[in-house]
C-alpha cells in the first residue's frame, strides 16, 4: 500500500536519500528545508524551519489540503553541536534543543490530530547512539536526544489506542555533513579555555570516526523497509557491531567502568 510521508530535512544526509527511495518507491513524499535545495523531482519540496511554529503549522495544512492525510512522518532534521558544555555559548544550546527537540515536538502535535482521525499512521523519530548514552563534548546534541527517547517512550503508550505506532531510529556513525556542519556552531575555545587541548583531542577522534561511518544510503534502504512494515518494532539501532556491543555494556556494566571505556575511546584521561 503506498503512503503519504513527510520527511523533514531532505537537503542531504539521510532525508535526502531516505525520501528519494521512498518516492521511487511510489510512495507520495513531502520533504522539507530550510532553504529551497532542489531534491529529487519526485519528491514535493516545503520550506520549514523547526523553530518556526508557524511554518511548522503551514506544511502540515499543506499536506493535509493536498492528500488528505499523512500516513508516515519522518523526524529525521537536525543539527550537531559540539563544545564543553560549560563555554558552548547558551544562544547554541537553545537553537540545538528547539531544533532536535522542541521542533519534533510541534510538528507532532500538529500532525496526531489527522493521524487519530485516519485510524492509524507511523511516526519515526530520529535519536541516536548519542541518545543511549552521554558523549563528551557533544553534551546538549546527547540531552536532545535523551529526550527524543522518553518523549517517544511515552508517546507509543499514549497514541497506541489510535493505531498510530511510534519508532525511534538510533543511528551509529554515517557518512554524513554533520562534521561540516558542526564545525559552524563548536565553543569558541581559545587559550583560556580550561578545555580546549582536551576538546581539540576529542574532536579529531569524533571526526575520524564520522569519515569512516557507513553510507548514508544503507540507513535509507532500512527506513523503507520500515515504513512498508505493518508491525514495525519500537527501535532500530542502526551502527556497527561496535557501537551495538556498547549499547548492550551501557545496560550491564557498572557505571564507572562504562565510563572509563568511553573515556580511553575519546582520548580522555
């Protein structure tokens, strides 16, 4: 059965290819940007900014006016930080939160009403490996995406008496933009910050393995196999088998030996 998806941030990374397939797929699919990027013809391009309510309104009416419903929507927009959370200025904190966290929210909102009318639909949103378990020097993307989880948790319980089923995607590391992308908005630590030879270290080690990450592709494939699927599970953690196995030892090993693995991993003392 093909469906109506909107799927936001389509201007790279896994929207772009995620929404492509899904349209060549047959699926209708509205993506969203912040700026007019010039997708796949297929796909029916919105601009929307995630700290905008009032776009964020206007694109589901869009939808909604166009196809009558939405069957799939696809948190997938966001942005990286990086920096220690004590310097990393607080106007960046607060545009990282509303972007991955707040904007999710509001379009949620805005899309449930028509979902539970309909009888059902699929919402799946996009945490991450950092949303599992605190990164260093990527404190606030880490605490968006901890709250994606509780949000999402609560969420599936809420909505489940409408047949609206809820699906957290938690990507290891891609081949992405996020290390380009990042570097717009990292702490400006200089020689007075207590942090910078410690944060210069962790960087280049969270950049490396960025580069090595998989194809983007690979995670696209996967979101359309889940968007086909009638019985979805509840979470899809996506990465190598090296950052799975941490995932399993974040659960059962004490704290403070975790933490001294992902110490040595990021090259903290």
């Amino acid at each position: 059965m093909k469906k109506v998806v909107l799927i936001t941030g389509i201007s790279s990374g896994f929207g772009k290819e995620t929404a492509s397939l899904l349209a060549k797929a047959g699926h209708t699919v509205y993506g969203t940007v912040r700026k007019a990027a010039g997708s796949d013809p297929l796909v029916k391009e919105l601009l929307m900014d995630l700290t905008d309510g009032k776009l964020i309104k206007s694109v589901v009416e869009t939808v909604l006016q166009n196809e009558g419903r939405i069957d799939v929507l696809i948190n997938n927009a966001g942005m990286h930080t990086g920096g220690p959370i004590e310097t990393l200025p607080f106007e960046t904190i607060r545009l990282q939160m509303h972007t991955n966290f707040l904007g999710l929210v509001q379009l949620t909102q805005f899309i449930l009403p028509s979902m539970r009318k309909q009888g059902g639909g699929t919402i799946i949103n996009f945490g991450s490996i950092g949303g599992l378990m605190g990164l260093p020097y990527q404190g606030i993307y880490s605490a968006g995406k901890f709250a994606i989880e509780g949000f999402s948790e609560a969420l599936r319980m809420e909505v489940k008496q409408f047949n609206i089923k809820v699906v957290v995607i938690n990507p290891g590391d891609f081949h992405t933009s996020n290390s380009a992308n990042r570097r717009g908005f990292l702490s400006p630590t200089g020689d007075g910050d207590p942090y910078q030879a410690q944060f210069t270290k962790t960087l280049s080690i969270i950049e490396n393995d960025e580069s090595k990450g998989w194809d983007p592709n690979i995670l696209a494939k996967k979101l359309v196999r889940i968007v086909e699927n009638k019985n979805p599970c509840h979470r899809y953690i996506i990465a190598s088998l090296e950052q799975k196995l941490a995932v399993v030892l974040k659960y059962i090993l004490p704290g403070k030996l975790f933490s001294k693995i992902l110490r040595d991993h990021y090259g903290i003392k």
